[in-house]
C-alpha cells in the first residue's frame, strides 16, 4: 500500500477506500442502498500517463478490495484480452508487448491491467453496439 493516501478516501458502506495520490483522486462519493459498489474512474483517452494510472488503480483496487468484475467504455461484453495476450507465456515479454501498445495508445489502462493481473477479474465492455 502506498505510504501517501491523500488522493483521497470514499466510504462504501461500512468500508473505506483510499487510493494514492500517485494514482489519481477521488472527487465524489455516495452510498446508494443496493449494497453494491460501483468506482467511477475518469479517462484522459490521449494520455499516456493516464492509461498507467488506470491501470495501477485497477490493480490496487483488485488485490487491495477484491474487486472482481472492472467496465469499461468502447467495448461490449468481455474484452478478450487472454484471447490475444494469453499465447505469450512469459509474463515479461507479455508485460511488455502490453506497455508498448499502451504507450502507442492501441490499449487503454484498463486492457492493460488485465494482461498483466497477478489476481484475475472479469474486463467487460459497457457499451451497446445497438446504441
């Protein structure tokens, strides 16, 4: 866990989530009644440095939270990452073909987070290509 967690903290329920501010920032939260957790994060799209934050949000979210399930905007239904990523068995080389794509803006954060997880969760797409 990062030493600094001043970009902020949301409380969920009777949990609280902070983040670093090395990754970003929490600017709102609210407690509905479901009893489900939905963390919004804010893409820069054309921001190199953006996607690395993503994808270091996810991870922290995923092995700090247990989140088990990330969407994500410009894609509907599960994103195939392990389809095209997961022929590369060694996790540097895959690691890097990741970021290199990524630094080239073909993968978002969010793909890249879940080439390269040490915990699995689901990616799926948000979208609707009837919309």
């Amino acid at each position: 866990m990062p030493a600094s967690l001043a970009g902020g903290r949301a409380t969920v329920g009777s949990e609280a989530i902070c983040i670093s501010d090395k990754f970003g920032k929490i600017e709102q939260s609210f407690s509905g009644t479901s009893g489900k957790t939905i963390i919004y994060i804010q893409d820069a799209h054309d921001s190199l440095e953006a996607q690395e934050n993503i994808a270091k949000t996810i991870h922290y979210l995923v092995d700090k939270y247990g989140v088990k399930t990330v969407y994500e905007e410009g894609y509907e239904g599960p994103v195939p990452t392990d389809k095209y990523f997961g022929t590369i068995q060694d996790p540097k080389i895959r690691e890097k073909v990741a970021y290199f794509l990524m630094d080239k803006l073909r993968l978002g954060g969010a793909e890249y987070a879940h080439i390269t997880r040490s915990k699995d969760f689901r990616l799926i797409g948000a979208d609707s290509k009837k919309l």
